[in-house]
C-alpha cells in the first residue's frame, strides 16, 4: 500500500475521532472544526479534485460522510504527530508535541479573537462549584 493511501486512512481515522466527539459533546454545538494533513495528495484528493480510484473513492466518500471539517495543510517537519511517528524519546519531545507549531498558537490567537468564548475557563470552573 502507497503513503498517500496510508495517509487517506490516517485521515479517516481522524474524521472518526470528531465525528465521535461531536456526538459526545452534542450539547456543545462545534461551529467550525479543521483538520490537518501533511499530505499534499491527500489534500488534493478531500477537495474533489482528479479522477480517483475505487479505493480512493471509497475512503473520501467515507471521510466525507463523517465530518464537514475543513482540510488544512500542514508541513511535515511542522507536524507534532510525526514526532510520535518517528522514535523521539519522551524527553525530547518538547514545545512542539504539548503545544503545536508556533504558527498554530497565532492562528488560535487571532481566531480566539474574532471568536471570543461566552465565559473564559476560569469563569466555567468557578461556576460550576456554584451549581454543585
């Protein structure tokens, strides 16, 4: 089996994931969810271009029955899941595996901006001590 087609599975397995916790959280309405992948032919193939073979197909009809995530790419030396891929030793995991790329945490920053929550956590925690 090819990379690429490793990587569509890999991508199925995420869609799994939030169609999951979309279910699980159905009290907390998810407005926006954005997946990642650093696979260029992957990427290509989630946006519906090309002609595809029936494996291909199979799998893209099934990611796309699971979620309506957005397909982002990110670059593969900046993907905190192939250091869980490639050997690194727990001690050198570091910043980048507990916190993302540097470039993700201004993206959250300028969306946590344009879309800021109701409450902070700080809020919900100390409200829920008050329900109990």
């Amino acid at each position: 089996m090819s990379i690429p087609r490793l990587e569509l599975i890999a991508a199925h397995t995420l869609a799994k994931l939030q169609n999951n916790v979309s279910k699980a959280l159905s009290n907390f309405p998810i407005t926006a969810c954005h997946s990642w992948v650093d696979s260029t032919t992957v990427l290509y193939w989630l946006s519906n271009h090309g002609e595809w073979s029936i494996f291909v197909r199979k799998w893209i009809k099934k990611i796309d029955e699971l979620t309506e995530s957005k397909w982002r790419y990110v670059p593969t030396a900046e993907n905190p899941s192939n250091l869980g891929t490639r050997g690194s030793a727990p001690s050198r995991l570091g910043k980048m595996w507990f916190q993302g790329p540097s470039w993700q945490v201004k993206v959250t920053d300028q969306f946590n901006q344009r879309f800021p929550s109701q409450r902070e956590p700080s809020q919900r925690k100390s409200q829920r001590r008050k329900e109990k």
